[in-house]
C-alpha cells in the first residue's frame, strides 16, 4: 500500500505541473485531460471542461505527487485541495479501507469500478481528511 499526496487545483493544474517540474526537478509520468477521457453520453462533457488536466502524476526523486483540476462547477479553498490517495493491489482491502473510513465520515464518490480502476472511491473521514481510495490494476 502507498500513500500519495493529491492536489486538487482550480483550473491551474497544467500552469502547476510545469512550475513543479522546474522548481522540484519533477518527471510528468503521466498526464491526461478530461476531453481525452473515454465519453459517457450519459454525462455530456462540457466544452470548458475538456482542456483541464484529469488526472496527471508527477515524479518527484523516490517520491509521488498526483494532480487534478476540479471539475467545471467544483472547486477547492486552501485546506481542502490537498488529498490523500491510498493506493492498494487488492480490491477487497480497498473495499475494507474505504468502509472503516466512511463511518462517521462522508462518501464523496462511491466506491465502484471506473475505466482506470477496479475499485476507486472518495471519502472524508470524520476528522475531516479527504481520501481517494485506488485499487491499481484489472483484477
């Protein structure tokens, strides 16, 4: 199990990616925008949406830093754009880690099967820490 720091941006996710880069020698291992993501024609993407980053992980010397803008509609206040993401190989772990952490907490995101994971979900805990719980791989 690993835990990665999350950040959560407002529509700055791209400006921040390069700032990192330069200032922390950071490697981009991964980048993706909401318009490169598969489409549900359940859920229309809007226009102003498809050029903000995802999602987008960064390597930092032996270290993870991952990124997002927030969604069209959504957005985050300094003390709450910093998450923590609980990434675990096995689903059923993920499952038990994301039920302990909803009691008296508040399910943001259903833990459920996505296009990138079998299991993924968000929770703020009672303490008020929001976790993104990640199960990495196709099981």
């Amino acid at each position: 199990m690993r835990l990665i720091p999350y950040l959560m941006m407002n529509g700055n996710a791209t400006e921040a990616i390069q700032f990192y880069e330069k200032a922390l020698n950071a490697e981009t291992a991964f980048s993706q925008t909401f318009g490169e993501m598969p489409e549900n024609p359940e859920y229309p993407l809007p226009e102003e949406a498809k050029g903000l980053i995802a999602h987008a992980s960064l390597k930092i010397g032996d270290s993870n830093l991952m990124l997002s803008d927030n969604f069209p509609g959504q957005s985050s206040e300094q003390g709450n754009q910093v998450t923590i993401c609980l990434s675990s190989d096995n689903k059923e772990r993920s499952k038990a880690i994301f039920d302990v952490l909803s009691q008296g907490g508040e399910v943001k995101m259903p833990l459920q099967e996505t296009f990138f994971s079998p299991a993924y979900g968000i929770v703020t805990d009672k303490f008020g820490i929001t976790f993104q719980i990640d199960t990495e791989g196709k099981e």
